[in-house]
C-alpha cells in the first residue's frame, strides 16, 4: 500500500501565498494564481514611493504618509547595509529589483552575476535568506559566497528590524 499524502486547502493557500510573497519583486505578473481574496479598500488606500540610495532603488510601500518618510539616521543605515554586502558577499551584485520597505517587513532583492543566482534577504515578518538558482553547480567559490550570505544575513537583520521598529513608533 502506498501511504499517500494529502495536503488540505489551507496548506496549500498558505504554501502558494507564501510563494507569491517571495516572487512578488521579481516578476511583474504573477505565475501562480488562486482565487482573489482582495480587500478593495485595503489596497486603495496602499500607496508606494520610490527613492535612491547607494544606486538602489528603495521602495516604500504604506497606507500611512508618515511612513512613505525615510529619515537621514535611516537613509544612513541603509546605505551601510548595502556596502556592507559589496564589502563582505560580492561586487559584483545587481540590486534588481532592489529594496522594498513595508510597516512590518525590509526586502533587499538581487542577483550575484558571476555565479547567476537570485537572492532575497527579509527582515521582519517572513525573515530569512532566500536563494532561487536553476542547476547551479556546486562549486567551492558557491560554499564560500553562501557562508558570506549567512554571516551577512546576521548583521543586515538587526538594524533592519530596528528599521522597522522605528518605523512603527512614528
């Protein structure tokens, strides 16, 4: 007998809505589709600004115009994050579609050129370091640009959520 496994709707919704989450800066149309369950009002109310900082697009994404504000202290930081990840993972980084900054999460999306894979590192809700590769071969030089990843991922998490944390207290 086979022991078959059956994953139940809600498994399913909140494996595809998490999916959609993660990919949602790197392509303008979305692959994977469901049913709708769209708040009109929520989404009305949503706005998105877009600066530049260090040569990476930063977008500000809130309902609140208080929030769509980055202060000098935060503009700082966030430019030592991102030569921080030049000086300690790679020069050689596409910042594409760039950083993406909501009440309760900081996205910074790219791409390693030289070893053609895609990242996401997420502070805030949904935290982690994600990597999307197709067949990329295991090489030393992709061990070693991984341990960067995980070490950096530990500094760009603390003034991030702090981001965030002063973010909400305004």
């Amino acid at each position: 007998m086979k022991n078959n496994k059956h994953i139940g709707y809600d498994e399913t919704k909140k494996m595809l809505n998490t999916l959609r989450k993660l990919s949602e800066n790197l392509k303008s149309t979305h692959t994977i589709r469901e049913q709708q369950e769209i708040n009109p009002d929520a989404t009305q109310n949503m706005k998105n600004d877009l600066i530049v900082i260090n040569d990476v697009d930063v977008k500000m994404i809130s309902s609140d115009n208080m929030d769509m504000k980055l202060s000098d202290e935060q503009k700082t930081s966030i430019s030592n994050i991102i030569d921080a990840f030049r000086q300690q993972v790679s020069q050689l980084v596409e910042f594409d579609p760039g950083m993406s900054i909501t009440t309760d999460q900081v996205r910074l999306d790219g791409k390693i050129t030289d070893l053609d894979f895609r990242f996401t590192l997420v502070a805030g809700k949904e935290a982690g370091l994600y990597i999307v590769s197709d067949m990329t071969e295991v090489t030393s030089e992709l061990i070693d640009i991984l341990s960067k990843f995980n070490k950096f991922y530990q500094s760009y998490i603390e003034p991030m959520n702090k981001l965030i944390t002063d973010r909400k207290n305004n």
